[in-house]
C-alpha cells in the first residue's frame, strides 16, 4: 500500500499468490490440486476469474 496501490489490487494479488502457491505445491508432491478435484466447481471458478 505504500507503493500506491490500490487495496483491491493487492488483495488480487494476494489472493493469486495464495492460490497459485497451493496449487505448485501440490504438483510439486504430486497430488492433485485441491482446486482441480471433483466437487469443487465453485473454487474452480474462483481461480479463472482472479
């Protein structure tokens, strides 16, 4: 925020970080993403949009 950028553009990249993180690991460990698997549409959804 002391760069000058706007809160919802940190909360973005925040959230994408957090999300893009969890999803390295679990490749990286060779799960499937938490993300990916059956049942979970809406969190699916979440991750295209941001």
């Amino acid at each position: 925020l002391q760069a000058g950028i706007p809160l919802p553009g940190v909360v973005v990249v925040g959230v994408a970080n957090g999300v893009g993180g969890g999803v390295l690991r679990d490749l990286l460990v060779g799960d499937a993403p938490a993300a990916l698997r059956p049942g979970t549409i809406f969190v699916s959804g979440v991750i295209l949009i941001c």
